[in-house]
C-alpha cells in the first residue's frame, strides 16, 4: 500500500537544488547591483559636469568642478578657498582616477574650469578605479566642448584611446 506525498530523500534534494540556486542567484544578484552602483556614480559625475558646463553659458562666467579622489566639489564661479563654498558636494562609493598632468592632481583636487560659453581646456578622462568586467560606463571624457561618457574597454590606463564612448 503506498501514501500520497513525498519521502524525506525527495523532500532533501529538492531543498538541496532550491539552495544552491538561491546561493547563484545572489551571487548574479550582487554582481549586477555593483554594476548599477558602478553606472549611477559615472552618470551622476557627467550629468554634474554637463550641469556646470550649462550653467556656464547660460549665466555668462565660467564654473568649476574640483575632483578628488573620494568626492567632487561644483562650484558656481571659477574661484575657490577657504571663504567660498562649493555650491554641491557629491561622496564617491568608488574611487575616481585621471591620468596626472601638470597643473592637475586628483589627490589634492583637480579642477575642470568652464569658461562664459561653456568651453574647457582642462581635456582629461576620468575613470572608476574598480571597472574591471562590472557596469556598463565607468568613464567620463572631457573635450573643449563636449562631455561624452563611455566604458574602459581595454588597456589599464585611463586615457581616451582605451574608452569606448557610449
């Protein structure tokens, strides 16, 4: 005589296979939110230099955006110290870089100036440090006139011939 239902070894392997697919799906699962962090930064820092850049040519005197390590500073002239605050402080989750250049380091702040009609000669990328295989930009490169954001595709240095822009 056999009862309807199921055995215990039944009940185990289906228990069994419901873990382990759990245990994968979070895995993917954390993957794909430090990609989504990952993008939400890189578009949170064009969006603020795209901004700036308007704000420039709409209200005639040149801006700025201080970039450290950590955070980024934008400010509505060109001037900054101790007596002027920035008008927005924005943390960083992931560090940013940029290929050192004179005049510009990311440690102690570098600054990408807008003048009146929204051109910049600070020209420079700026990237995610932590980009390898996670998000779909991590890479904002600045040109006199234009902010194009992109993806780190090949290379370690973070220059413009080594991101794809999007």
């Amino acid at each position: 005589m056999r009862s309807s239902g199921f055995s215990l070894i039944e009940m185990v392997v289906t228990i069994a296979i419901a873990a382990i697919l759990a245990t994968v799906g979070t895995l993917y699962f954390q993957q794909y939110q430090k990609g989504y962090r990952m993008d939400a930064q890189t578009r949170l820092l064009f969006s603020e230099l795209q901004s700036a850049r308007a704000q420039a040519i709409y209200q005639r005197k040149g801006t700025r955006v201080k970039l450290f390590a950590d955070r980024f500073e934008v400010y509505s002239s060109q001037q900054d110290g101790p007596s002027v605050r920035p008008v927005a402080t924005h943390p960083l989750s992931y560090p940013i870089t940029s290929p050192t250049t004179p005049g510009f380091d990311i440690t102690f702040g570098g600054d990408v100036d807008f003048d009146e009609r929204g051109v910049t000669y600070d020209l420079r990328s700026i990237c995610l440090q932590p980009s390898a295989g996670h998000g779909g930009v991590d890479s904002v490169v600045i040109h006199y006139a234009r902010i194009s954001i992109g993806r780190k595709d090949h290379g370690d240095a973070c220059n413009s011939d080594n991101i794809t822009l999007k």
